[in-house]
C-alpha cells in the first residue's frame, strides 16, 4: 500500500499555470528558450500583457480546476513596461496569498516571481525550482472542484 | 544544435489531436509557417475551410505575430482573429523528450482555440507624430545620433547633464588603432552639432519628466541655473582667471587637477560659457566676493537666476547616456585610496594628454618626476563573478591598455612597461595588430596573472601577481600602477529607464528590443539606444550604432501616422457603477468619468460612468483587475479570455 502510494507519489506531474506579462517574463521565457534552458514541461505559460492583468479569480478558477501550482512573472519592481503595473501585482497576491491560507491551500503553490527579459536563465531557474516545491507538496486537492472538470 | 520544432515534437500529431475539437475545421501541420508557403498555406485555408479565426502553433508571437496577422488580413480575416501557441521556444526548445514535448505543445494549441474562440475583430486606431527628437546625453554616440537625423531634416534637441557636450570621447588623449587625437576628430562634430540649425543643444539640463507614448511624448525638461547668462557672456574667462575659490578638483580633469568655482570644463567646450558651481562659490555660501559681477565686461553674471524648465513634444526619444567606470576603490587591494601613484586608465589619459594637467608630461602624481616603471592592470572590476565586480567583459580596456602602453614606449623608451592580464582580446580591424605592435616593435612586456595586491616598497610600489605561464608568485616594480577599470553605465541609466519605462538589464545597461535583430531600439515603442549606454562599445560601434539608431528614429518621424494598439479597455456601461477603482490605478490617466444616461436594469438613470480614452490607454489591464464589478475589461486579453485558456490548460 505504502510503496503504491510511494510510487504515484514519483509519478505526481503537476500541473502548473504560468502567468508571464509581455514584456519581460514572456520575453525572458522566449529567451530560455533560444538558449536551450529546459525546465519541466508540467509549466504551461499564458501571456498576460503586464502582471498587474492577473485577476485572483484566474488563480482561484486554475486551483478549482486542478491546477497544483500557479506562478506570476512579472517585470521586476521599478522596470514594469506600465511603470506601476507589478505593484499592484505584489500587493494582490500578497492579500491572495492570506486568503489562500485561510482556504487550506498552502500558500507556497501560489508564487510571485520578477524575471526580467534579459533572464532567460533564471526563468528556467525558477521554473525548475517552483515545479520541484509542487512536486513535493504534492497534488492540489484542497480546492479542486470536482464538477469543475 | 539548432533544430526544427519537430525535432521534439510530433507536429503531425498535434494537428491531428486537435481536428477533433468542436468548432476546429480544418488542422495541419507544416515545415515553416512563416515562410512565404506557409502564409499561402494559411490564405489558402481560408478561403478553402470558409475559416473564421486562426491558431498558429509556431515560434514566439514576439516573433511573427504581426507576419500572421498580415497573412489573415490578406486573407480578408480581421488581423486579430489570430491567436499564436508557442510551442517552440516555450516548449520544444526547452523539452527533450518528444511524448513529453508533444503533449504539452497539444496543451498551448488547445489553450490558444479556446482563447481565440473569444477573440473579435479588433481596428487600430491611428495616432499622429510629432516630427522632433529628443536625445539624452550629448556625448558622441548622442552628438552621432542627432546630428544623423537632423541631417535628414527633422528638428532634434540634445540634453547634457554636463556644462559642455563632448562626454568622455573629450577627455581621452589618442584613440586606437589608429592613435589620432581624439579631440581633434570630436570638436569639429561638437562645432557641427552646435552650429546646425536643426539641432538645438540644452547643456547643463536633465530629463525631468517624460509622459505620453511614441510619436507623441512630451518631456520636461530641467535646464539648471548656470547663473551666467549665456546670450551676453563672450566666453572672455576674465571670471575664472580673477575667482578667489579655485579649490574644486575638475571633474573633466579627473580630479588631477583644481578648477575655480566659476568655470568652463575644457577649452574646447560648447558652449563656451562658464557656470558657477554653487556649491564652490563665495557668494552662494558666504554671501561674499560677487567679484566675477563686477568684473564681467559683459554683465553676463547673474546670481539670481533659477532652473528653468522647459516642455517639449517629442516623436522619438534616444537613449545616449554613456558610461562612466566603475569606483576602484572597491578593490581595496590595489590601494588606490592609499598610493598617489596607483591611478586609473581615465586619469592616465589626462596625464598624457597634452592639454592635461601635465601639458602632456607623464609625471608620478606623488613627486612629480618621470617614473622608471609603469604596471598596466587589466580587468579591474571586469570579468569579476564576485558582489563587487561585474561579470561581463569591458571590451574597450585590452586595446586601450595596450594603447597607453605603446604610448608610453613610443614617448618614453626608457621606461619598462608590463601589462598583467586575464587574457588579451583584441577582435576589430587592425587591433591585434596593433596589440602586437606593442609586444614586438616597443617591448611591452606582458604577463598573464592577476594582480594580487599592489604594496608601498622603498618609495616605489610592488605589484605582487601571479606569472600563470611560469606557474610562480612575481613582485614588479612599479612607480606607477594604472588600473583598467570596468565600464559601467551612467549612474542616471535606472532612473532614466523608469521615467521611460524602457527595459533595463541587472548591469543597468539598456535592453534591446532583439538582441540579433533590433540592437538598436528598446522594447519601448519610440525609444532608442545609442552608444556605452546600450553595452561596452569602442568609438567606431558607437558611432556605427548611433547611426543605426537615427536612421530607426527618422524611420518613425517620417511617418505621419501611426497605428495604435487596439487592445486597450473599455467599459460596460451598464454594470459600470461609477466607484473609480480604475481611474485610481491607471498609470496614463486615461479613465474619466462621465454623468451619463445608462440603462440599468430596465430603468434609464443618469451616473457617473468611467470613460476610457484609447488614445492614451496603453493596455496594462490594472484597472480591469481593480474593477469590483467586471465592468471594466481589455481588448484581447479579456477576462474570457483568459478564463477560457486557464479552462483549456486546466
Ligand atoms: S509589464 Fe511586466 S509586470 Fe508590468
């Protein structure tokens, strides 16, 4: 029984949603990839024109459907393409982060990341590193809403 | 090894998996979509399928979108109907194995059909250009740049935050490989920029404000108070020869040697009329002296004058801000605070530059003679993984070294010269030639190793190294040890960004739209780089680059229009409740707010509703995120939109 769980536990491939804004987290993400930089295929990336454009109800909505990990990526702080954009950012998911929480979720599916255009390096950097956190907490099962599917 | 998406991903099945999806009429797979054949692969489609929207499974929209987008309009499809799935830089070029890489590209393809399902015809609005340009920094990649697009007759203004334009092209003494005066090339472009009439030079100023977008910025800019009058003064001198306050170390001079408080930076400075630095002056502190007032033939002196500040229209801005080096005082073990004789590459050209300090007398700043010996140390600061370094290459430091050092042979053959170094490099035309003109033809001796630490031994100083070929520890000798210090970008280069909003990299230096193939434009619309600001860059590539990024500047003053983003906000009337959480978060100013008569709930009422202007909304979509109510959404990227893409990938 153990070892059964012990194996699906390896087997575990979660699914992450990554919200990259335009400017600079897509681009740094495009640059990952001109250098070959690979990280796990679990991350699926949606463009959003500047992280500020994340609504927390995307988050909620990705964790209802099964989602085990969501990350922002945005420009860093003072470089955003809409001067303020990421602030807003930072404080949102900050707020979200508590109520999360609240829910049970453990806050650490949820992360909020600034890679810069010119970091495709550490793109694939925290991607690796975020699919390695949500590996081991595991399968998101506190929010899934099962007639979500 | 390059590859070809379907080198990890099976392409055909992609198109395969994604045939069955409800609403998807027709899917294939093909070798290069935005070849010619591929965008007649999709016109074709088009009218063969009668389809109504596009999902291209391609390379980064960043890439060819807008070739898509250009490929559905020539289809008669609304450009904006097309969705793109990235599926080579964000998947198959980061994912090995092709079940995995499969799978997720089917994912991308499957969240881009539900996107683009939501997708509606979007029109570009159009905006007009002011036909001027703004440039920052008054060096020679600034001087370039403007006098390149005033030349095809469009109105640029130079900004400088320094009295006089020139920037450090006017401090150096010769210029390698060809070692021809540096000034005697610079001044006749800084007499060319001043002199034209298209250019109008702002000394002594800085950016202040930027708003609005491309075509149509509007910069305020802070022209600081010189306290002489620039109309009256003749440029005598009279001032700076009769001011008591002459303690000021010259910033031109590097410091080598003292300036008076009312001053011009260098002989050949335009314009050439004196600022009193305040914080230097009697008067200002005191409320003393006032003597250069009185003895001002011309009465151009005035102590009461204020900063000014002037507001402008500008089509296109360029980015010129140049360099400075880094502070070798962060290298403790080269002593520089401790030993006058350890100085650095800058202060070496002032030392040999015959309009220096010096008259051009290579002299030891402890006890003014002749040194015996001179150590170059290269890469100070540069190539350096540690918090106090900087990682990348400096590029200009191996040939000007080499410069002074067959400088110094050429002028002094008596006096050993050795150069420690981590490796020479030397691309460019005629430069390893010249490198080894230095080894060969004038004895340079050169020694691959580091510099450990430079000590005071005997009234001289010992430069204590390695000899990486020899495999020992070596002491030199040294009466004067020059430091080649990294090039790092101006201090401003941050703030700067910020007010522009143009992208910047963690060395500060600014980021290109492309690295390959947009050098010399910022991701910003509108904005352009010139010059160091950009990337360590030796005279000719600056001059190459500040060129290129005139032409790119004149390419958008010479139009008349530009097409604007359509993908901007816009407000549901109806479920609009008139709170304002978006005008507070929008960054351009562009929400209003209207009384307006709405239908709500099958009742007509007048309210205030918010009001997006689209001319200067830019489309971050904050307030569609802050809006309570959902009223407010963003062209393109709508809240279904997105929605739909979480469902796909979820
Ligand atoms: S555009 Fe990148 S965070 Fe705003």
């Amino acid at each position: 029984m153990l070892a059964e769980k012990q194996s699906t536990e390896q087997n575990f491939e979660p699914l992450i949603v990554a919200f990259c804004c335009n400017w600079c987290s897509y681009a740094g993400a495009d640059l990952a990839g001109t250098a070959r930089r690979s990280y796990p295929a679990n991350v699926k990336i949606i463009k959003v024109p500047c992280s500020c454009r994340v609504n927390p109800t995307f988050i909620l909505r990705a964790f209802l459907r099964g989602a085990d990990g969501v990350i922002i990526a945005g420009c860093h702080p003072g470089d955003c393409h809409y001067t303020t954009g990421n602030y807003f950012t930072r404080r949102r998911m900050t707020l979200l982060m508590g109520l999360l929480g609240y829910l049970g979720v453990d806050k650490a599916r949820l992360r909020v990341e600034w890679v810069s255009a010119a970091e495709g390096n550490k793109f694939a950097e925290v991607m690796t590193d975020f699919a390695g956190t949500i590996k081991a907490l595991g399968e998101n099962v506190k929010l899934r809403d099962l007639r979500c599917k | 090894m390059r590859k070809h998406i379907a080198a990890t991903v099976d392409v055909a099945r992609v198109a395969e998996s994604v045939r069955s999806i409800p609403d998807v009429a027709f899917a294939t797979d093909y070798r290069y979509m935005c070849s010619e054949g591929g965008q007649t692969l999709l016109r074709q489609a088009v009218k063969e399928h009668g389809l109504s929207r596009i999902v291209v499974c391609a390379c980064s929209p960043r890439m060819h979108e807008a070739t898509f987008r250009k490929a559905a309009k020539a289809a008669g499809l609304n450009p904006y109907l097309v969705e793109i799935a990235n599926i080579r830089e964000h998947c198959s070029w980061v994912h090995k194995d092709k079940e995995v890489g499969t799978a997720k590209a089917i994912a991308l393809a499957k969240a881009a059909i539900a996107k683009v399902r939501l997708n509606t015809p979007l029109t570009a609005g159009e905006s007009p250009v002011v036909k001027r340009a703004l440039v920052i920094g008054g060096g020679i990649a600034g001087l370039q740049t403007a006098l390149d697009i005033a030349e095809a007759g469009y109105k640029v203004d130079i900004i400088e935050k320094s009295p006089s334009i020139g920037g450090k092209m006017a401090q150096l003494d010769k210029t390698f490989p060809t070692l021809d005066c540096s000034a005697c090339i610079l001044t006749p472009k800084m007499v060319d920029a001043a002199a034209h009439e298209n250019i109008t030079i702002h000394t002594y100023s800085e950016l202040e404000k930027v708003s609005g977008y491309v075509g149509q910025f509007e910069a305020v800019i802070r022209k600081k108070a010189r306290s002489v009058a620039v109309d009256r003064c003749s440029g005598c001198g009279l001032c700076m020869e009769k001011c008591p306050s002459k303690k000021a170390a010259s910033e031109f001079d590097e410091g080598l040697r003292t300036r008076s408080a009312i001053y011009i930076p260098f002989a050949q400075a335009i314009p050439n009329v004196p600022v009193i630095d305040r914080e230097q002056c009697l008067k200002f502190q005191a409320d003393k002296c006032g003597l250069c007032a009185k003895i001002c033939p011309a009465g151009a002196i005035e102590y009461g004058q204020e900063d000014e500040l002037i507001t402008n229209k500008y089509g296109a801005i360029v980015l010129a801000t140049g360099f400075t080096t880094i502070d070798p005082v962060r290298f403790g073990e080269f002593g520089y605070l401790h030993h006058k004789d350890v100085i650095t590459s800058l202060e070496f050209e002032r030392l040999t530059n015959a309009a220096g300090p010096t008259q051009g007398k290579l002299v030891k700043l402890s006890d003014g003679k002749k040194p015996k010996s001179i150590v170059f140390v290269s890469c100070v600061g540069s190539r350096d993984t540690t918090e106090r370094g900087k990682s990348y290459c400096s590029k200009i430091c191996c040939m000007y070294t080499a410069k002074h050092a067959l400088l110094v042979k050429e002028k002094y053959p008596d006096i050993a010269v050795k150069v420690f170094y981590i490796d020479v490099r030397t691309p460019g035309k005629g430069f390893d030639e010249f490198q080894r003109r230095a080894v060969e033809e004038y004895g340079v001796e050169y020694i691959k190793g580091m510099v450990g630490k430079v000590t005071e031994e005997g009234g001289g100083l010992a430069v204590h190294a390695s000899d990486v070929a020899a495999g020992t520890k070596i002491v030199a000798e040294a009466d004067l040890v020059v430091l080649a210090t990294a090039v790092t970008p101006s201090s401003d280069a941050r703030k700067l960004a910020s007010m522009l909003s143009a992208s910047i990299d963690t060395d500060d230096f600014y980021t290109e739209a492309h690295p390959k193939l947009r050098p010399v434009e910022s991701p910003t619309a509108g904005i352009f780089l010139s010059g160091v600001c950009q990337g360590p860059k030796d005279i000719p590539e600056t001059v190459a680059q500040a060129g290129a990024a005139a032409v790119k500047a004149i390419g958008l003053l010479s139009k008349d229009k530009l097409l604007t983003n359509p993908c901007v906000a816009h407000v549901n009337e109806t479920t609009c409740s008139g709170c304002l959480a978006c005008e507070k978060v929008c960054p351009y100013g562009a929400i209003t707010a209207d009384y307006k008569q709405v239908n709500s709930k099958g009742l007509k009422e007048r309210r205030l509703i918010a009001h997006v202007n689209e001319a200067l909304c830019q489309g971050c979509g904050a307030c569609s995120v802050a809006c309570p109510s959902g009223a407010m959404d963003l062209r393109g990227f709508s809240n279904k939109q997105i929605m739909a893409e979480v469902d796909a990938l979820c």
